[in-house]
C-alpha cells in the first residue's frame, strides 16, 4: 500500500502498489474537473426548460465536492451533462474540461475512453443501472476488460471478487455469479460502487448513492465510498439533498436551487456560517441531535418555481422569510462573503446574524409553543435529582375507547403474541 492510500490494477487482476497514472493525451498538471458556465435547455411543449443556469466549479486531486439541492434544482442534470449522457435533444453550452481537455461535444467513442477510467459515476437507483440478464460478475468484468484489453477472463473475475470484498459484500466468491435481483438495495448499490472504482477512475461523480436507503445503510454505504475514495485515489463530487449526507466526508459544499448555484464554500462554512437562506433553510430542516433544547423543525414553505419563462428576481423569493422589494428586480450574482465563500443573495449580512440557526430567520414555520426552550428528555434524566422514568399502567382516559368484553379479551390475546418487534403497519 502506497502512503497515500491509493493502489492500482495489475494484469493479474489484484491490487498492486503504487496508483495508475492519468489517461494519456491530457495534462496531468491541470484541474481534474474545470466546468465553467454549464447551461442545460430542454425543449417541451410547454417552453425550453432551462434545468440547468451557469454551473462553475473546478475539482482538484483527492477533493470531495458535495453538490446539494431540492428536487429538480438541477444536480443531476449537472452530473449528466460532465458524462455525455444526456439526451440527443439537450441543448448543452458552456466548457467541461477533463485535465484541460474539452468534453463537451466529443462523440461517444472519444468519451467512453474517458468515462470508468478517467471520470466514473455512481448512478442514483442500482436496480435500473445494473443489467438484470447478467450477473453481476460478469457486469464488473465488461467494465474492467473495456479499458484492458490484455486482461485474461480468470483474471478480471478475481479483480470482480476482490472488488466485491472490498465494498463488503460476503461470501464474494459466490456472490460474483449472482443477478441483481438477489441482492438487497443496499447490496446492488455497493456492486454499483464496485464498477465505478474498478478501473481506479480519478474522479467518481455519486448521484444520490444513499436515497431510498435506511439510515444504517446509509451509513455504511459513505463508509464504502470513503474507501473508494482511499483505494482509487480519486477525487468525488457527491450530490445529494441531504446535507447530513455531506457533513463528514466534503470539502467543499455547492448548494443549487433553481437550476443555478446560490452559495458555495467550505464545509465549515455552510454549516456554520451560511449566508443564503435557502441554505440556511435546509440547514434548519435537520433534526439536530446536538441541540441543547427541544426545537421544532423549520420546513420550507412553499415549492421550487418553475424552470419555464422564470420571472426576474431572486428565484428564492416567494418562499424567503427576509423577501423585500429589492429581491424581485433582478437574480443577484454570487457575492464574495468571506475568503472562498459567495453566496448569491443581496441580505447575507440579515443571514449572518443568524450564525446559523434557522429559527432566527424562518421564525414563522420554527414556532411552537409546545417545545420551545424544554428541556431535552436526556437532560431531565441526568438532572440532579431525577430518578428512574417511570411509565404509566395505562395511557390516558381521553386517549382509549370503552371495549366489550370480547373485544379485550381478543385484544390481550394479540398483545400477549404478537411479536414486540413488529411496528405499526399503514
């Protein structure tokens, strides 16, 4: 293993030390990714959407860069667009550059050189982007073999093992013959993860890779992309909207609404000093588990505007609790805040003064007169004097209903069986 973590394919197919070099043809001295003004139109029957509005941003070597955002604010879009796997009725503008060469436009031949080697993505759903006809095995051995041509079967197959070993999925010997159907969401998302970092990519773009997952998946799916990250050396752009998802593993964090970037900065920055408040807005719409008292969720109200004809001013403005006049005349520009960070509103120093705490600013969805300022029920446990919780016999008089005498009878026979596991089911 190499000091810098990263290790690189051999011919027999299992890990050597040192890391694969760059594609050749392009200047590794350059930044990975330079994107510079990306514009995406499709065109409808209704109007040209403009999904995506002057995307900027540069990833170096072994950065992490989350890219998070609601619904349709145009992350994914963005990341299709980097691959060349957009539709043939996108209208695409704008500079991708890979090493300092220029990818948009280049046909499908001259991109597939590129992407699983130079540039690979995570897609969002594995159900739809693992074939269900082929085995999984044989789905990472393509993968590998497209970009070695001098790697043997027997050879690709113990790499497709290694590779699955080393995502977490047991018994991989037997495993690698198995079809995507077989596995769990969790399983076929790490297989998904396997292909990407097959070839040892110096970048991994990941579209959401822990949606619709639990939250102890979720947690051990970013602990296998952090090892991607470790064994392939790459550098990673991760969109996602969930903030939370980001917390542990950007470096840099870009925040989209409405097609377009609204505020970008470091890690800390955006979590502790935001100066948008859009993102101050999904800041507060995480449950915090560090939060001294008992505090209502701020929600956002309202939705996205639509991406067709959008009217001047600010985007976020229908839905901003700090809307003035001035925010309807034109879509302000990203400011410089602080050193490496903009934010695109004309009130950041108003959102400054929040320090981060949302209920200052979106006070009229952060009320609640019924948890403001309690005390957390850990800390009632642990006051002095408190003693043990206590649970009451039987729950209020204004929260049962009187039964027959059938009825309780029945009702004790389930209680006394059914299995304690089991939770309500809608």
């Amino acid at each position: 293993m190499s000091t810098n973590g990263a290790t690189a394919v051999s011919s027999s197919g299992t890990l050597s030390k040192g890391r694969t070099q760059s594609l050749p043809g392009f200047d590794a001295s350059a930044p990975l990714l330079e994107v510079t003004d990306l514009n995406v139109r499709f065109p409808t029957e209704d109007g040209l959407v403009h999904a995506v509005r002057g995307v900027d941003y540069t990833l170096r070597s072994g950065e992490v860069l989350g890219i998070v955002g609601e619904s349709g604010s145009g992350k994914s879009v963005t990341s299709l667009a980097v691959m060349g796997l957009l539709p043939s009725n996108a209208r695409v503008t704008g500079s991708v550059k890979y090493r300092g060469q220029e990818l948009l436009g280049q046909n499908d031949r001259s991109m597939s050189r590129i992407r699983g080697k130079g540039v690979s993505m995570i897609f969002q759903d594995p159900m739809t982007s693992l074939d269900p006809v082929y085995k999984v095995g044989a789905q990472i051995e393509e993968t590998l073999r497209t970009h070695d041509r001098s790697l043997s079967s027997k050879a690709a197959e113990a790499r497709a093992v290694e590779l699955l070993e080393l995502v977490g999925i047991p018994n991989a010997v037997e495993r690698v013959h198995s079809y995507p159907h077989e596995f769990s969401g969790g399983m076929r998302q790490r297989v998904v993860i396997a292909i990407a970092m097959a070839n040892q990519p110096e970048v991994i773009i990941a579209d959401e890779p822990t949606t619709a997952l639990d939250v102890t998946v979720q947690a051990q799916i970013l602990e296998v992309l952090q090892t991607a990250l470790q064994e392939t050396g790459a550098a990673m752009v991760m969109i996602t909207h969930d903030l939370g998802v980001v917390a542990g593993i950007a470096d840099r964090v870009l925040v989209m609404y409405a097609g377009r970037p609204v505020e970008i900065g470091g890690v800390e920055d955006i979590y502790y000093e935001p100066r948008m408040p859009y993102t101050l807005g999904l800041l507060g719409s995480l449950p915090r588990l560090d939060a001294p008292t008992r505090e209502r969720l701020t929600p956002i109200t309202g939705a996205p505007p639509s991406l067709v004809n959008m009217p001047p001013g600010c985007p976020f403005a229908p839905r901003c609790p700090l809307h003035v006049d001035e925010c309807d005349a034109a879509e302000p520009p990203l400011y410089q805040v602080s050193p490496g960070h903009e934010a695109a509103c004309i009130r950041t120093e108003q959102v400054e003064r929040a320090h981060g705490h949302a209920a200052e600013v979106f006070s009229d969805t952060a009320s609640d007169a019924g948890l403001a300022g309690e005390a957390l029920p850990a800390d009632l446990a642990l006051a002095e004097g408190a003693g043990d919780a206590t649970v009451a016999d039987a729950p209020p008089a204004d929260q049962t209903e009187p039964v027959t005498g059938a009825q309780r009878d029945t009702g004790s026979i389930l209680s006394t069986h059914r299995d304690p596991t089991d939770g309500d089911r809608a």
